[in-house]
C-alpha cells in the first residue's frame, strides 16, 4: 500500500509544477507535466482499487 502513497505524492509534485509552469507561462511544460501527473495519479488509482477488491475490500 506504501507504493499507492508514493505514486499519489509523486502525482501531485507532478501537478504542482504544472500549475507552476503554467502561471510563468510555459505552456508546453504545463502540457508535459499534467500528461504525468495525471499518469501517476491513474497508476496509484488503479493499483489502489485492484488491491482494495483483491483483499476482500480491508
């Protein structure tokens, strides 16, 4: 479960420099680095669900 918190915190570090590039007018970075936030977020999601429904929902 430690690797769902990992890839969430990492998403979200992702997402932060998004909205951080976007406000300094990067466009083309803010694109990037919302691709991988929204990469990892959906890792650690799924991984958070498929383990949620494998152990009989503890």
């Amino acid at each position: 479960m430690r690797h769902v918190f990992i890839r969430g915190i990492i998403s979200l570090i992702w997402l932060a420099a998004a909205v951080i590039c976007g406000m300094s007018g990067s466009l083309e970075m803010t694109a990037i680095y919302i691709v991988l936030g929204g990469a990892f977020l959906y890792s650690a999601y799924a991984t958070w669900k498929k383990e949620k429904g494998g152990k009989g929902g503890k």
